[in-house]
C-alpha cells in the first residue's frame, strides 16, 4: 500500500513516518514552513473537519479534545482555540500539561484565553461529548501506549462519540498500520500533507489530507514524490480513499 486516490481518480502518494519526519526536518531546518506555521494549519484544518462532522448547530454540541505532549498535541490544541474562537462548546484534556514545552506550550498559552475549558485527564469520567477528537500521539508511535496515553486510549475508545483522529489515529503505526497495543478506531483521519503508508487499515475511518503549507521544494529535497498538482485546487482538506479497496484505479 504506497498510494491512495481522490474521489476524481487523481493518485495521491502514502509516505512512511521516517520519509515525513524528514519532510518535516527540512521544512523546519532548511526551507520552511516553520513549525509554528505547519501547526496553525493543520489545527484550522482539523476545526473545520469537526464542525462540518457536528453539522449545523456544531457550536452547541461538546466537543472534547484530548492532546499529548508532542507536535501531534499541539495541533489539536491549536484546533480546541479555533473551536472555541468560533464558539464552541470545547473541552481540552492535555496528558500531562508540564511536559509541554516550545510551539505545543505556545499553543496551550494562546487557548487559555479563549472561553474553551481545560479539563484534568482524572476528570474524564464527567465528561459527555458529542464528538471526540484524538490528537495524542501522531506519527511517533514507539511500542504499545502506556501510561497516561492508554488511560486516554480507552476513554475515547469507551465513550459513543466518534472520533476525529489528528494524522494517524493513536496507537496505530504509521508507517505499517500494526498495532502493538491499545489503539483508537476513528470515524475519521485528518492526515498532514500527505498519507501515511499504514493508513490503509480500517481502524482510521473516512480519511481527509489536510494542507499544512509544504511546498514542493521541500518534498524534493526531501527526497520523497510530492503531492500531485491540483490536490488541494478545491480547498485546504480532500478525501481520499485506499488503491485497490474502495477507490478507482488510474
């Protein structure tokens, strides 16, 4: 599985997660976008998916956000401000708010004035959301999830709301779709700049790729196929579907 399709047929590439973090070094590094750009992208982009899942009256029905302490969490806190900047009705779980630090612990500073709550991860139980959305351990996976994180796992994978995930659902392998552990079954993936290999697996839902701001340039130097021309011609989000499952062939 090294490809995905829009609904027009048009193929889009899948990367590994070590290709993109090298994508992501060299936009960072070299050529930009910085990071703190990438991160305001991918956070609207993800603000936007929720409030259209929600469906007219979004801004009245809760909407928990549960972030981790990386890149991955400061995205989904970066989509809490812009809920709660358009009204919504937002709570922001963070997994451990003191490990924050650099663009993340920017993005935490920023919502906390907003009208947006913060809610202790102790305090789940409380909690009733209409829609959940998963932005706690992106690309990075290392092993299974434990700790805090598989606390946070099953909590979203208990409660009836369905779940956005930020990139790659948590618990799931970027790169392989494996899950050596506790896992999240999304009703939808919002994936950056371009899909992940393992996103072909079942658990990831209806999948959405979000532009981040990455220009070509960094894709070539990068060494890895860029999007295709015209990917993002009809907006800033487009659905995608598997080659050879559910999407048509070239």
């Amino acid at each position: 599985m090294d490809s995905f399709h829009t609904e027009g047929g048009l193929r889009v590439p899948a990367v590994t997660a070590q290709q993109m973090r090298e994508v992501d070094r060299v936009a960072v590094e070299e050529i930009g976008p910085n990071l703190h750009q990438m991160m305001e992208n991918a956070g609207r982009s993800l603000a936007s998916v929720c409030m259209t899942m929600l469906g007219e009256r979004w801004a009245g029905r809760p909407v928990v956000v549960v972030a981790g302490t990386g890149g991955n969490g400061g995205g989904g806190i970066c989509a809490a401000r812009h809920l709660a900047n358009h009204g919504a009705d937002v709570t922001l779980v963070v997994s451990d708010s003191r490990r924050l630090t650099g663009v993340p612990a920017q993005q935490l500073a920023v919502y906390r004035a907003t009208n947006g709550r913060i809610a202790d991860p102790r305090d789940l139980s409380s909690l009733q959301p209409a829609l959940t959305v998963d932005a706690l351990l992106g690309y990075s996976l290392e092993g299974a999830p434990r700790g805090m994180a598989d606390d946070l796992i099953g909590w979203m994978s208990n409660v009836t709301a369905p779940v956005v995930a930020l990139d790659v659902p948590s618990g799931i392998d970027a790169s392989t779709g494996h899950t050596p552990g506790s896992h999240i079954r999304a009703t939808t993936t919002v994936t950056l700049a371009l899909p992940k290999t393992g996103l072909h697996v079942d658990a990831v839902g209806e999948l959405w790729v979000a532009d981040i701001g990455i220009p070509r340039g960094v894709f070539e130097r990068a060494g890895t196929e860029c999007p295709p021309a015209g990917l993002f011609s009809q907006g800033y989000t487009v659905r995608v579907t598997r080659t050879g499952k559910d999407a048509p062939h070239e």
